[in-house]
C-alpha cells in the first residue's frame, strides 16, 4: 500500500475521513473564537477572561486538538499528562490569583517533566531532565517563597493588590526576583541553555507543548506579576538590545544545525525575544500584540514539530538529510513540510508577520539600534527556513509510507496549518 501521491484508495479514504473531522473541529473552533472574542474582560474570583488570557487559552486549545489526531501511538499515562497540562495551562492563562497562579503553573509542567523522564526514547534524557530540573523547577520554591512574602505585604494574593508594593523597597525587590525567575521559565539569555538540551532529548508531544505553550507562561507570569516595572527593569531598553543580539546569534547557530528539533529549538528562541521587545517599546494600547504574537509562534513552532513527529515515525530519524528523502517522497507531505516552513518564516499572512511589522513600528520610534536589529531580525527569520525549502525541495527520492497512522497525524498538521493562515482574519 503507498502513500506517494493521492493514488492510494484506501489511504485517500482514510484521509478524507480524518480531514473532515478536522474541518469540523475547525468551525467549531471558528465558531468559538467569534463568540469568545466578544468578551474582553470578565472577572469572576480567581479568574479573568482578558484579552491575553484568550489568545494563549486558544493556544492551548488548538495545540490539544492537534495531539487528539497523533494518541494513537502513545501510551495511556502519556495521554493522561498531556491532557493535564494542557488544562493546567489554560486555569494558569486566567488566572489572578498569585498562588493559584503558582499552583497552576507547575501543574503545567511537571507531567511534561515526568514524561521527560518516562517515556523519552532518547538515551540522553536523564541529563536533559537534570538541566529542565535546574532552571525551570529547582525555582519553582524560591517563587512560592517571594509569593507569600509579596501577599504578607500587600495584605492578599490577588495580583491588583500587589501595586502597592513598588513603592517599597522590599516590595520592589519582590518583583524583580519574580521577574528574574520567570525569565529563566520563557527562557531569554542568558538562562537559554536548557530549551536546546532539553527539545532534542524530549518526546515530540512534550516538544510542542514546551515551545507551544511553556514557554509563553513564562511571560505571562513576568507580565502578570511584574507589569508595573515591565518595561523599566525587566525589559529594559539594554537587555532587550542583547536579546535581539542573541536572537541573531541563535538564528546563526540554527542554519548549521541537522537536528530538527533543535534547529526549531533555536528559532523559539530568537522568537520569543520579539515578545519582550513588544513589551519594552510599546504603549499600552499596543502590549497586547505580544501575546498574539505568542499565539501564532506557538502555533506555528506546535505543528512543526507535529511534522517532525509524522517523519521521524516514518524514517526513525531528525536528521534534514535522512528527512529529506521521505518528505521528498510524497506530495502531500512536501506541500504540509512547505506550508510549516512558511508559518516559521512568519510570511504573510500570519499572525506573525502582522505583529512584527508593528512591533518594528514602533521600536523604530524608539532607537536607530533597536530598529536596525529588527530589520537583520525579519531578514535572518525569513532566510533560515526558506533555505530549509530549497534544501528539501531539491533531489526528490521515491519511498513507499505506510498508511495507518501517518494519515491521522498528516490531518492534525493540516489543521494547525489551516489556522496559522486564517487566524489573521480573526484579530
């Protein structure tokens, strides 16, 4: 049975099945970004629905949908602590509540840690585990402990409370070791060094969820408990500068890259720097971009690594070279594998593309440097993958795929990739 063009009978039949369950899910999910969208703000104890809460809760949602199509090759407790932390996730993303908050928070990532540990294919996962122990969760007590101090002095957990403290200097120190360890959560530099180690070692499953969704609680919680120093201490003008240095370095280290989870693991974080950007240069009005930008990168970076997963149960490899061959070997799978490329270069019209051309906007106003960064920023991010594309597009080799699962999975990519092109027509 093959599964070279669309000549297969029962492949086609198969798709067809899975696609249409997915344009389902698709207009329900339509449906529900319209009518969700409609609400801007409404509180309800420890709970908001705000414009950011709702951009990264249909991230995650759209990111959990995309995993329902690839379960049937994993195992019962993965199932369980996916589905865990992505509901951990969206409590987290509405959440006001400072030690809720942190509650929620690591219920979001430690499942993702224990299945680092368990389920892991990869030899080296014990000291993959080690460094995402050491940066993300061997902070998570210091966190808790700055959080009951903050509440003793504000006299409550609710963050609105929590304003009162930068008048203080003990309260105004709160707030930057807060910032200081959720930074080292998104991660920006210098504290970049686990996401690599830690993408190539991991499962796919747990590498969409990190680059989907981890990564932006990280800047939620900079945001949520440290908005009111944001862009005059955490994201200052001078360390925003060395993150988009850096972002150009980690683009440098991505071209020479064969690994593909580690090659879309240095692209997360040359773009996760545009995000703290955002928040450094724009007006109030305009923060919000940040989290929309947030939820196009974690589409697009989820269903990259959905592909990466679809390839690597065919070939067995993440090599570019090896992946070639069987991208090359099938129509549809090189017109998903060029669709991906083109949501990670941000081309129009992704959600992206839109966000940072008014992000520079409006970093040009504020420096020469900042908008000279950005312009070799939009040059590298758009180089790298379309130098990807000429690569795999070139050279074209014949290797029959089985169907069985790879029909399911190819469907759950073309479902984020349909969103990644249309969600601009929704914001």
């Amino acid at each position: 049975m093959g599964f070279q063009k669309f000549d297969s009978f029962s492949g086609g039949l198969g798709f067809l099945f899975v696609f249409i369950l997915g344009f389902v899910l698709s207009c329900i999910s339509f449906l529900g970004v319209w009518l969700v969208g409609s609400v801007y703000c409404v509180e309800s104890g420890i709970f908001v629905l705000d414009s950011v809460g709702f951009y990264l809760s249909l991230l995650s949602f759209f990111l959990g949908v995309s995993l329902l199509y690839g379960l049937g090759g994993l195992s019962f407790i993965s199932k369980v602590m996916l589905l865990v932390s992505v509901f951990f996730s969206v409590l987290c993303y509405c959440c006001i509540h400072a030690l809720w908050f942190w509650v929620f928070y690591e219920m979001s990532i430690l499942p993702l840690l224990f299945l680092l540990i368990v389920e892991s294919p990869y030899s080296e996962r014990f000291i993959a585990s080690w460094y995402l122990l050491g940066y993300v969760v061997l902070t998570s007590l210091p966190m808790l402990l700055c959080i009951f101090y903050g509440a003793a002095l504000s006299g409550g957990y609710y963050l609105q409370s929590w304003s009162s403290l930068i008048s203080g200097g003990c309260g105004f120190m709160v707030f930057l070791l807060l910032s200081f360890m959720f930074i080292t959560k998104i991660p920006l530099p210098p504290f970049h060094v686990w996401l690599p180690i830690v993408h190539a070692e991991a499962s796919s499953p747990v590498s969409m969820c990190l680059s989907g969704y981890i990564m932006k609680l990280g800047l939620l919680g900079v945001c949520r408990f440290s908005f009111y120093i944001l862009s005059d201490y955490v994201f200052s003008f001078w360390y925003v500068v060395l993150c988009l240095g850096f972002s150009v370095l980690f683009f440098m280290s991505a071209s020479r890259e064969l690994d593909g989870k580690r090659w879309l693991a240095f692209l997360s974080l040359s773009h996760i720097s545009i995000s703290s950007l955002c928040l450094c240069v724009s007006s109030y009005d305009v923060a919000s971009v940040s989290f929309l930008y947030c939820l196009g990168h974690g589409l697009s970076a989820g269903v990259t690594f959905l592909l990466l997963w679809l390839v690597y149960e065919v070939s067995g490899s993440r090599n570019w070279e090896i992946l070639k061959y069987c991208l090359s070997s099938s129509l549809l799978l090189r017109v998903l594998s060029v669709s991906c490329m083109c949501t990670v270069a941000s081309i129009p019209p992704m959600v992206q593309f839109f966000s940072e051309v008014l992000i520079l906007c409006e970093g040009g106003y504020v420096s020469v440097v900042v908008g000279v960064l950005m312009f070799l920023y939009l040059f590298m991010s758009g180089l790298i993958p379309m130098f990807l594309v000429g690569s795999l597009l070139s050279r074209h080799y014949s290797i029959s795929f089985g169907v069985g699962s790879v029909v399911s999975m190819s469907c759950g990519v073309v479902f984020l990739v349909v969103w990644c092109y249309i969600l601009f027509l929704v914001f």
